[in-house]
C-alpha cells in the first residue's frame, strides 16, 4: 500500500497514475498484478464476484507493494460504505453519484458523528487495528479518498455540484455506462460522449478536482490522457488473462516460423 493517501498523490504526482480493474474476485490474481508496478489497482464489488472476506483478502494479498488499493462498493448504501471501512479500505470509487446531495449522502457515511452518520465499530475494525489505533476514530477522515463516479448525462449536467461538494476527492468518468445512458451504447468515443466527457474536464479543473477513467482501449486511454485525466485504468485482470491465454494459444498453433521472438512462459 502506498505511504500517502491517494488524495493527496493525485494532486502531487505529475505524471499519471495508471491503474489495472481487477474484477475475478481472487487474492493471488491480485497479489500477481499489483506486483506488476501499477500506481493503484480497482477491486470492483459492482460488477465483480467479491464480497467482504475477498475484498478484505485482496487488500492483505496487495499491502506488500506500493501500490494504492481503491475499492468500488456495490452501492453507495450506508451500510456497503461502513462495512469496507472498517476492514480497512482508505479509497473508494462511489458508483452511480447523480447529484450534488447523493455526493453530500456518500460523505457522510464516511465521517463519524457530529460530522457524519458512520457507525462507530472501532473494537471490531481492521482499519483502526482493533482499536490499537487509538487515534483512528478521530483521524480517520484524513486518510480517506472518496472518488464520485459520473455515469449520465444527468450526473455530468451536476459535475459543477458534485464536484464542488467537500469530501469528494476526484471524479470518475464511467464511460461504458456513460455512453449507454446517452443512447450510444458500446461506443465511448462517440462525439456525443466525448463532449460530455470533455465537459466534465473542464469543470473539475476549474474546481481543482482530478479526473479519472477506465479505458478499454489505446484510443480512450491516449483521449482520457490528452484530456487531462490524472488517473487512468489502462486495462482489467480479466482482459489481460483472456488476451494473454489466446495469444499464447495462437502463437504455438501457428507454423513455428511465423512465431517470432521466443518468449519462455517460465
């Protein structure tokens, strides 16, 4: 895990950070690419297999690299939000924020009263060490990143309101969902996506706010760069293991002087 919340890397770094979406649910998977050098890796409890016990074990399986573990609740429910921070996630990417109060609701479940609703489970944490932190529950809001997650063009009409609200560290472009909800399903390099996603740019550096995107290709991830974005999964577990097992596959049922360079898979 890396020494600085992630907050605070996005706004010092220069370059950058390029993640990997990691979406098979598995601790060794995740050990594996965060071994790799990515700046941060995305555990998805959106669309992936996880629950609370892989979750909490992908955080353990990356702790030993510099790498930032950033978790994608199933929702931005109260309770989905306490859970992951009390096994000690710091980042999260808060999917499907509409409007600047859903911003404001999203915070809240973070801070511990009287500045928030956060249930108060210290005794039982893993983030406050099982209370050995004896600071945590009053420092516990310094270390944590909270990333708002901007998937319509109502969410992007509000980006002004949701970025602007205190707490909300960066923004995220989904744009799969994005282009979905603009009737441009499949295409996020549509022209219409790509004004709204150029839209949320400016505004969020007119706040002061970093952007972040998952591209699915060399063509968004060189656009969301070119943009700015100051965050950017270039690629997924799942993508890679796919690519990889068809290329290996692929290469040795073609004629063995076609192959090229000999690569050992040891």
């Amino acid at each position: 895990m890396t020494t600085k919340p992630f907050k605070v890397a996005l706004r010092s770094d220069t370059a950058p950070a390029l993640g990997l979406w990691l979406g098979l649910g598995e601790a060794v998977t995740a050990e594996i690419c965060a071994g790799a050098g990515f700046d941060w890796v995305l555990i998805d409890s959106e669309h992936g297999p996880n629950d609370l016990r892989s979750v909490a074990d992908q955080l353990r399986a990356v702790a030993a690299d510099a790498v930032e573990p950033i978790v994608r609740p199933p929702s931005t429910d109260a309770v989905d939000i306490k859970r992951l921070l009390d096994i000690g996630v710091r980042t999260l990417l808060l999917p499907m924020v509409e409007s600047g109060s859903a911003a404001r609701d999203a915070v809240a479940a973070t801070r511990y009263p009287p500045f928030g609703n956060r249930g108060v489970g210290s005794a039982l944490a893993r983030a406050s060490r099982w209370n050995r932190d004896v600071d945590y529950l009053e420092n516990s809001a310094d270390g944590i990143t909270l990333i708002a997650q901007i998937e319509t063009p109502g969410a992007v009409a509000n980006i002004g309101d949701i970025a602007g609200t205190a707490g909300i560290d960066a923004v995220f472009v989904g744009l799969s969902d994005l282009a979905a909800t603009s009737g441009h399903l499949g295409q996020p390099l549509h022209p219409q996506v790509q004004e709204a996603f150029r839209f949320v740019v400016d505004e969020c550096t007119r706040i002061g706010v970093p952007v972040g995107t998952l591209a699915g290709s060399d063509a968004v991830a060189d656009f969301a760069i070119g943009l700015g974005c100051r965050f950017v999964a270039i690629g997924t577990d799942v993508a890679v293991l796919v690519r990889g097992c068809e290329t290996l596959l692929e290469r040795y049922r073609a004629p063995k002087a076609t192959r090229g360079v000999e690569v050992s898979v040891y």
